[in-house]
C-alpha cells in the first residue's frame, strides 16, 4: 500500500509539473504564434538573406506527371475530393497502386534541360528555387542508395542519360546564376516498407503501424529519412533550405502553425528532427531549416499555402503558390495572368512575405510554354520595377485600397505600388498615400517613365497629381510604382 501511495504521489507531482511547464511552453508559443527565432546566427544572417530575395520558383515534379494526376495523393487510402483515383486502373486501389508505381518504367523526360529554366526564372526575377527531390509516394528524384524508386534507378528509361540525377543538374544549374537551392522533402514516403508497413495494408497519410509498438520498424524508417536527408547534404553542392513537408510526420503534442494537424495525426512519429538538423547544419552551415507546420527550432519560416495572410505576420513567412491551378503538371492547366501573378508578388512583399511561384515540368522535362510567357510578361515587369521588391520590408499601413506599400532595407525610400486588375494600369489624375511619420518628402518619381511628378505634403498625407500624359504610359504595364525618397 504505502508503496503504491508513494509511486502515485510521485506520479501526481510529476504530471502537475509537466502539466505547468507544458502551458508556460505553450503560452510562450502562443504569444509568438509558435514561432521560434532560430539560435544559430549563420542561420539567422541566411534567413536575413532570403527574406530579401521576395520572389522563387518551385517545382513539383515526378512520375505523375505523366498521368497528368494530382501529385502522389491519388495513392493515398482517404475518401477526399483530391485523393481520387482516375484513368484506367481506379477501379481498385492495389490495382491502382502498382499501375502508379509502374509509372517509373516509362518515366523518360528527355526535353529536361534545366539551364533552359533558370534562364527564365532570372530573367522573371526570382532568386532561389525549391524543387521536389522526394514527394510523398518516394520517388526519389535524385540517386540516392536507399532505394530504388528513384530516377536514376535501371527500371527508369532515364536513367542512362547523362543529366538523371536531375536534382543535382537542377541545384547545379540554379547555383550558378546565385540561386539561393531548396531541397522539398517529403517526410512521409508512401513508397517505403517501413512507413507503409506491407504487414498491414495503408490506412490513410498516416504511418500504418503504431511506431510505440513496433519501435524497430519505425527506427529504420528514421534511419532510412536520415540517410537520404544526409545525401542530400552531402553530394549535392550548396543547399540553402530544407523545406520538409508532411506536417502529420512529428511527435505528437508539438506546436502546429498554420494547419491543425493533430485531428488527422493517428501516431506519434518522431523521426528525431534534432539529430537531423545538426547533420544536416554541420554539413550545411547555415541551413534554413522548414518543417513545415511544426512550430519549433526547426520551422525557420512559416508556408501559408495557396493563400496571402491578411497582414503582416510576425515572423519570416513565405506562401507557396501555383502559377496554374495544380502543384504537378496537367495538361492545359489554367495560368493565372502575368498581373494576377505581379499583384500577388506586390500583396504578398506589402505584407513582408515571399513568394515561391510553382510550375510542374511535364513527362517530357519541360515547362508549358505559358509558363514561359508569363516570365517573360514578370521579367519587363521586374527589370523597371524590381528595386522596390527586394530588400525591402513592411510598412504601414501596407496598403490603401489599390495601392500597396514597400520599404527599402538600404535607404529612405518608400514604394507606392498602384495595382489594376488589367494587364496595363492607368493612373488616377490624384492618389493620396498616408504614411506615418513620413512628412519631409525629397522626392518623388514614376519608376520606368523620365517625366516629373508632381507633389505635395500636407501632414500625414502625401497627395501626387498626374498629368494625363502620364496616367497611360506604356512603361507602367500592369502595376505601376510610385517611388518617394525622404
Ligand atoms: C499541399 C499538397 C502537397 C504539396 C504542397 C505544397 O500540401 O497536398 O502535395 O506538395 O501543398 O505546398
């Protein structure tokens, strides 16, 4: 008796002090929002850095392509409007599930030529890239020696040519033109014996075992997700960030930012993040490190996704957006307009975001040429305007109706982007911008067009008047800018 009184006493006391610390813990979080300020200053300064390059390319790119499908989650076992199975091999799932697999032995991008998309991408203005070296069915798109689901594997037709390890010809190619190089992750890999246990048959995103059970298999699933974040670090130059996805992949009772994940979360899955980040920043110092949705050391920058938070946030956050209306290649997927993709980059930096642009590659390595085009349309756009995107930060009251603030990190000046919805703006004969604190203006002037503009202050409110002959000036395209040194 007294010994059980001890053993639950001692139990009371450790569980009040759990209890007590764990909402110290989550009161801090919640003031911060679950950010966390990474305690590595390489880290901070990298941060620092990209926070300033606003606008990069990712790309969603795998075997699906080929089908045209929804990236990896039509393989997924849940009842959801874009987990569906389609084609000639949906009736069912086991069916369904080699017919994808087997898509690794037509997989044959020969047009893949990645110098043709950095061309493009510097051109529109982007400035690092995030590509997708593993999505959540485990097709590895770089060699690794962990598997043999990979491109680079004897059963994929591309495989015997020279540039098939693409995630290196893609971080190569980007590097050289000063890309900052992203490596997407997929934590959960639907390919994988040891999440997708074939013992049990899969269930949903989840782990199909309980990894407290069965504590072995899981091991060698965080030795095998070990392994090829390590070879990722390793043999692959210079890697910036590790955008890690799959935020159902985490212990369980951390922090979510974002998306409320512990609703569909069925196990704890710890794959011990702490000892993959210190490999990963010892190999690659600075690293920034995103897991995604995990609030904590290891969510460097926060991923709103398909969405431009209504405000600023307080911390670093890109939203991942896609050019058409799918993350992977579909045929004839719908683009959105050079000046719906320009007056979201305008959105997103006015609330000091970035902005990572996707385009999936399709099964013959190459983009869809609208892709093309609207780079091209983002590229005239950012050659006349670009100085009042990078570097620069949020400034009140960020935007008024129309009209969208910037700061600039180097100098006193402030950006007054006047947005349309057509592809060319025509200016108001008068605009008045109310920036605190700003009443002693230098000068004030039109970016891309030589004519004066004219002025006054009066308080907070600094009132612009444009003559006619500049409200349509062609050199204004789809978002004109409004540049005021004080
Ligand atoms: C969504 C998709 C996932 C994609 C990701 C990119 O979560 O389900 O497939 O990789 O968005 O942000």
């Amino acid at each position: 008796m007294p010994y059980k009184f001890n053993y639950m006493k001692k139990n009371i006391i450790f569980f009040a002090l759990q209890l007590s610390f764990y909402s110290l813990f989550a009161q801090e979080h919640q003031m911060s929002k679950g950010y966390i300020i990474p305690n590595d200053t390489i880290v901070q300064h990298k941060l620092k850095k990209w926070q300033g390059l606003k606008f990069g390319l990712f790309m969603h790119w795998g075997t699906y392509s080929q089908w045209g499908v929804v990236e990896s989650w039509s393989i997924c076992p849940e009842d959801e409007g874009w987990t569906q199975r389609k084609g000639p091999y949906g009736a069912t799932y086991n069916g369904y599930k080699m017919a994808y697999e087997n898509l690794q032995t037509t997989f044959n991008p020969t047009k893949f030529n990645p110098n043709k998309w950095v061309k493009a991408a510097k051109y529109a203005g982007m400035k690092y890239i995030v590509f997708t070296t593993k999505h959540h069915d485990g097709f590895s798109m770089f060699d690794t020696k962990e598997t043999d689901y990979k491109i680079t594997s004897a059963k994929t037709p591309f495989s015997s040519n020279p540039k098939s390890n693409v995630t290196k010809e893609i971080f190569n190619a980007f590097s050289k033109e000063n890309f900052l190089i992203g490596a997407y992750f997929s934590k959960p890999d639907w390919h994988s014996e040891y999440y997708w246990w074939p013992y049990f048959p899969p269930k949903d995103r989840n782990v199909n075992y309980d990894p407290a059970k069965h504590p072995q298999q899981w091991q060698k699933f965080k030795d095998f997700t070990y392994n090829q974040i390590s070879e990722l670090m390793t043999d692959y130059g210079k890697v910036d960030i590790l955008w890690m996805d799959g935020g159902w992949v985490r212990p369980k009772n951390t922090i979510d930012t974002l998306v409320d994940w512990q609703k569909a979360i069925t196990f704890n899955q710890d794959i011990d993040m702490p000892k993959i980040a210190a490999m990963a920043r010892k190999k690659q110092p600075g690293l920034i490190m995103v897991d995604r949705t995990v609030a904590g050391q290891y969510e460097n920058y926060t991923t709103p996704e398909q969405q431009v938070p209504e405000s600023p946030l307080n911390h670093p956050w890109e939203s991942c957006i896609t050019m058409g209306n799918s993350w992977s290649y579909v045929p004839g997927d719908h683009y959105k307009s050079a000046n719906q993709i320009i007056s979201l980059l305008i959105k997103i930096v006015s609330r000091g975001g970035n902005l990572l642009m996707n385009i999936g590659p399709g099964p013959d390595g190459d983009w869809d040429p609208v892709a093309y085009s609207r780079l091209q349309q983002i590229g005239n756009w950012i050659k006349i305007n670009g100085e009042g995107i990078y570097a620069s930060s949020a400034i009140a009251p960020y935007s008024e109706n129309n009209i969208y603030y910037t700061k600039s990190d180097n100098s006193n000046t402030v950006y007054a982007f006047v947005t349309s919805d057509k592809e060319a703006v025509t200016l108001p004969s008068k605009i008045t911008l109310h920036l605190k604190g700003i009443n002693k203006v230098k000068n004030i002037s039109l970016l891309g067009v030589s004519k004066k503009v004219r002025w006054t202050v009066n308080k907070d409110a600094i009132a612009i008047e444009t003559s006619e002959s500049l409200q349509n000036q062609s050199g204004l395209l789809q978002a004109a800018v409004y540049k005021i040194q004080y």
